[in-house]
C-alpha cells in the first residue's frame, strides 16, 4: 500500500504546528489573525487527512489478510477518536481572532495540550504505523 500521500500531510500539519508556535512566541494578541488563519487551513489538512484515514487506510488494512495490520489499524483507529474530537473541539473554539484576543493565556494552554498530543501520535504513526504498513507491503505474497 503506497502511503506516500499520508506521510506528505503529515510533513504539513507539523509545519503549521511549528508555524503556530511561533506566531504564539511572537505574541497571542497580535497574532491573533494569523493564529486563527493557520488553524482554519491547518483543520482542512487534518480533516482530509482523518477522513481518508477512516475510508481507505483502516478498512484496506483491516481487509488485508494481515492479523498484525488489522490488529495496528484498529489500535490506531481507536486512539485517533479521541484525538481527532479534542483537536476538532479546540479548531471550532479558537478560529477566530476575537476570542484568542480576549483569552491568549487559555488558548496557550489548550494548545499546548491539544497540539502536543497530535504532534506526538504524528510522530509515533511515522515510526512505528507507516514503516509496519510498508514492511508487509515489501513482503510477496505467498504463492
């Protein structure tokens, strides 16, 4: 399974992570616009990303004939839930200026948390997922 496009959003999302860190250095108040910016373009990356995760990735790996993939893509899907739910929750809260103007020091706090969090399942799916999925993928088929 070629999983090239997956690993590509990923190289994007965490450039908005990083983006979004430094707009947040460079202060919350004054940022704000562009903070709320990167959130909305970053949650249309994160959206497709989840969405083609759920319609093709898991049921393909589930389907695979493979008990581990199958075994990986339910783990994998079963954490992301919850994942996904607080970063959606924390993208609808903060995608305006207004509130991020009125709470920086909330919103710094929620973003550490949220976004830390995605950071790391990122990090974790491109050491240990990816390379498990293109490992058996290498692998011929029995004959």
């Amino acid at each position: 399974m070629n999983i090239d496009k997956f690993k590509h959003q990923h190289i994007d999302i965490l450039s908005d992570i990083a983006t979004l860190r430094k707009l947040v250095q460079s202060g919350i108040v004054s940022a704000a616009p562009a903070i709320a910016a990167r959130i909305v373009s970053m949650s249309g990356v994160i959206k497709l990303h989840l969405a083609v995760e759920d319609r093709v990735l898991y049921p393909s790996l589930e389907a695979s004939g493979d008990a581990e993939l199958a075994r990986l893509s339910r783990q994998y899907q079963g954490e992301m839930e919850g994942i996904a739910a607080s970063y959606l929750a924390f993208a609808a809260k903060w995608n305006t200026p207004r509130l991020l103007e009125q709470q920086p020091e909330v919103f710094r706090a929620e973003a550490n948390q949220v976004l830390k969090t995605l950071y790391e399942r990122m990090k974790r799916e491109d050491r240990e997922f990816y390379p498990a999925i293109e490992a058996a993928s290498a692998v011929p088929l029995a004959a």
